[in-house]
C-alpha cells in the first residue's frame, strides 16, 4: 500500500460546507466535522446500503452472462474483499506505513458482506475468483490466512506486488496483471474495487465500484 494517500477527509470538506477559506471557490470544514461525516456514512447504514444496490445490479449484470470454464472475477482485497475500517477509524482516520503493516500481518480485517455475497454467488456458478492486490509478497500468507478466515476459500490465485513492482502506479499494476491472466487463458468478464484505478486499463470486463471515502490511490 505504498501508493497510499488519506484523501477522505479532504473530499468531505468539498462535499459540507460551513465556512468559506480565502478562495471563495474553495468551501471548509472543521476537521473533526469532516471526520464525523465519514464516521456517519459508514455507521449509519448508508455505506452497507450503497454497497448491497451496487452488489444487487452487478449479480443481475452476470446472470445474462454466458459463461465458460475460464469466466472470471477479479477483486480488489482492501475495502473491497476485506473492511479495514475500524482499524482506521481507531488511528484517527490517518495513516502510517508501520501501524498499516502490523495491521495486514494480523489478518483481523472483516468481510465486507455485499462483496460476501457476491464472492458467493459466483462460487455458486462456477465462476473464477482471482485477487489482484496492492498488498506487498511478504504479506500474502497473512493475506491467505484473512480471507479464508473471512470466508473466502476459493480462488485461483492471489495476486500480490513483488520488491521490484512497488514503485509502479496502481492503475498502471492492476491492468498489467490482468493483461497477463488474459494472455494465460481466463476471461475476466468482472471487477471489483474501491479505486478507479483497480478498474481502468483494459481487460476488467464489467467495472464493479464500491464506495470509498476513507482514501484514494493513484
């Protein structure tokens, strides 16, 4: 999660307004405001509810599909598959690489059930599950152990940056690695992320995006 970047609270201040900065384009909150707003999104059923219409129309979407032995799903693995949102709400909704990295090798993040569910639906048709993840190798065991432990216990693979990939954007990662599991034979006819750029760049098939206000990626 080199790539990381905590811009919620950022786009919380674009989105309420209560006092105007010395560029009157530009509208400003109170910080623990903006912080609250994020914290009522998710705790008030809004976030699950957006989540469950979106899981909602992307099973109605594969239900039409025509698929095969290669048909495949690609997830996203954070905020997507798994929900570190307690562990960054309990950090003040900030961000360290250190505390982010203790917290993967726990393996405590939760199932976020819409995407559950979908996982399920697609086991139950028969449909490939691939995770193409911006976690690093080191932390895909404790990866694994999370999603089995979640639910999650079929997939084709696991999907995780190498040393030498780090520096690469995400967007520009993601469709390299699902340019080479086309070139390998799977039809990926979906995928599931948090960030756009788990989506662009060719080969994603039907573009499944869940609501995010906690970070964005580059």
């Amino acid at each position: 999660m080199q790539l990381l970047r905590i811009y919620s609270l950022f786009i919380i201040l674009f989105l309420f307004s209560s006092c105007t900065s010395l560029d009157p384009a530009i509208k400003i909150i109170n910080l623990d405001a903006a912080k609250n707003a994020v914290q009522n999104y998710y705790e008030s059923g809004l976030f699950d509810y957006e989540c469950s219409k979106i899981i909602d129309k992307a099973i109605k979407h594969i239900e039409k599909i025509k698929t095969n032995e290669k048909s495949s799903v690609v997830f996203d693995i954070d905020e997507t598959a798994l929900s570190n949102y307690e562990y960054i709400k309990s950090i003040g909704f900030g961000f360290r690489m250190d505390l982010w990295n203790n917290w993967i090798n726990e393996g405590k993040a939760r199932s976020i059930p819409q995407t559950k569910r979908f996982y399920d639906y697609l086991i139950s048709r028969n449909i490939r599950v691939i995770f193409i993840t911006g976690r690093y190798e080191e932390e895909r065991d404790a990866t694994i152990r999370n999603l089995i432990e979640q639910g999650y216990t079929k997939f084709d693979t696991l999907i995780a940056r190498k040393k030498e990939e780090r520096n690469i954007p995400a967007a520009e990662f993601k469709a390299l690695k699902r340019e080479e599991l086309v070139k390998k034979g799977y039809e990926i006819i979906a995928n599931i992320g948090d960030q756009w750029s788990d989506l662009v760049g060719g080969n994603s098939g039907y573009k499944i995006k869940l609501p995010n206000y906690l970070y964005l990626i580059d």
